[in-house]
C-alpha cells in the first residue's frame, strides 16, 4: 500500500492522528518523520504507531488479481482496524 501522501510512492508503514482529525493518517517513514517535527515545532507531541496490512482474501477478474487486505494499528495491546484496502497483486 502506497503512502497517503501526494506524489510519494513509498510503501506506507506507519500512522499517526493528527488534532482534530478522526481518521489516523497512513504514511511512509518519511513523511512521519516530517509530520512529527511540524508538530514538534508547534508544541505537542505526536504518536506515530506502525501499521499491520493483514491478507484477507484474494480475488481475480480475468488477469487482473487483488488481495483484499486490513490495516490494523496496535493500541495498548489491541488491535484496531484502520481501514480496508484492496492490493494489485503484480502478474509473477
Ligand atoms: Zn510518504
């Protein structure tokens, strides 16, 4: 899965909520890192959680094959699902 971010093409690995937003954010390393130091600079901290992309079901519509998947984060030992999402699986 993608990062969230416009125009990154690196795999998304982490999360973080930001203020007032209900949905947490889906990013890669970078722009977590980026994220964590404009919150830094605006006085608060910022919880960046990883993320775990689970496989739930493979489907295919003539050549074209996608995974069905669930990004879950951790909170204190439980486990929350994020959203779901729906992965190319690239032709081997
Ligand atoms: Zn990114």
């Amino acid at each position: 899965m993608k990062c969230t971010q416009k125009n990154c093409e690196q795999e998304t690995t982490l999360s973080y909520v930001w203020p007032g937003n209900d949905v947490p954010s889906l990013v890669c390393e970078h722009h977590a890192r980026q994220a964590r130091g404009v919150a830094e600079a605006m006085g608060f901290p910022l919880v960046i959680l990883p993320i775990e992309v689970i496989p739930v079901l493979e489907e295919s519509v003539g050549e074209r094959r996608t995974r069905r998947a669930l990004v879950t984060l951790s909170v204190a030992g439980h486990r929350m699902l994020v959203c779901q999402t729906v992965v190319r699986i690239a032709p081997s």
